[in-house]
C-alpha cells in the first residue's frame, strides 16, 4: 500500500502532515509542477489544492505516464 501526498498552498496542505500525508508545499504554478515531478515512486494518492490542480490542467499524468490518483479539495 502506497503513502499519500498532499501538494498545494501552505495554508490548505499543513495539517494533512498530521494524518501522516507527504506534504508539499506549492505556493505558485511553477512550484506546483516541480512538487508533481519530484513525488516519491511509493505515492499511490495525491491530494490537490483548487490552485494546484489548476496548475496541473486536466490529467496530471499524462505528462509523465501513468501516475498516482488525484483528489481536489473543495473550494
């Protein structure tokens, strides 16, 4: 069973460190793809901000392969 990452804004992702998730904090676009190239092999799940699947565009995998599954937050 993979671990489950958390990438977004500082303020929206900070507290899923306490559920045990892999944060990365992206506060722009550009951080926002450098955090989605950079997940560990072992991530089976990523949970986006509004912001940073924005930033990703419709099908994060498509750039690189197939990869984890996604979640946006809400709003």
């Amino acid at each position: 069973m993979g671990r489950v990452a958390a990438l977004g804004e500082r303020s929206r992702v900070i507290g899923l460190a306490l559920a045990g998730a892999v944060v990365l904090v992206a506060d722009d676009a550009e951080a926002v793809r450098r955090g989605w190239h950079a997940l560990p092999d072992d991530v089976d799940l990523v949970i986006l901000t509004p912001a940073a699947a924005e930033a990703l565009g419709p099908d994060p995998a498509a750039s690189g392969g197939s990869g984890p599954l996604t979640a946006v937050m809400p709003s």
